[in-house]
C-alpha cells in the first residue's frame, strides 16, 4: 500500500492530477481508517493506465467510458478515438507534404507556385 504522494513522485504526476482524476470518476481509491488515499498495486496499474491514455490524447470522459465495464462501450470510445487521430494524420501528413513541397520549391514565392495554389485551395 502506497500514499498519493508516494503514486505522484513514481509515476512523475503531481498528486492534484490524481485527486482530480478520482473526483471525477477516473480513478477509485480506498481510503485508510484516518481518510488517507491508500493506492493497492490494481490502483497504481489503473494509474498508469489513465496516465497513457491522457498522453495519446484521451480526454477523461473518454477514458472513463474506454474503462467502463462494457467492453461494447469501451471498444466503440476506442473506435471513435482511432478515427479521430487517423484524420489527425491526415492533416499533419498534408501539412508536411506541403511544407517539404515550400523548402523544394523552385518559385521564389508560394503564391507563384501552382502546386502551392493547388495545396491552399484543399480544405
């Protein structure tokens, strides 16, 4: 048994995110006889898991529902959140090709350039 402030300094999260976290139905943990927060190893690895999921970019509503019981549920936020970095790629992929046709590019200006012309008239 660990103490939030334990959880924080090893998972490198300040102890306010995992407060947080737990106000608002992330995360559950058991709390010692004085009120104290006692984090059981399945609630270090529900940390790290929050943790992951926050930095690819999942809100917390999200991550709550990819955790919920119904694995239907979990899979369709999961579905939805794949979708949406695909078209995320997308984008940033156009921005590179763009960007990289701007370094090669032999017109000294982009508005001179059709395929710069063609590139800025893309949604």
């Amino acid at each position: 048994m660990r103490t939030i402030g334990e959880i924080a300094a090893e998972l490198g999260i300040d102890a306010h995110v995992l407060r947080h976290w737990e106000k608002v139905g992330a995360l559950s943990v058991r709390r010692d006889s004085h009120g104290h927060r006692v984090y059981e190893d399945e609630d270090v690895e529900r940390v790290r898991t929050v943790a992951k999921l926050r930095r690819i970019g999942l809100s917390l509503p999200e991550i709550i529902a990819a955790m919920a019981p119904s694995k239907a549920d979990a899979q369709a936020v999961v579905r939805r959140k794949i979708g949406q970095l695909e078209a995320e790629r997308a984008r940033t992929d156009q921005a590179i090709t763009f960007l990289q046709h701007t370094v090669d590019c032999r017109h000294r200006y982009l508005d001179e350039c059709p395929e710069c012309a063609d590139f800025a008239r893309k949604p």
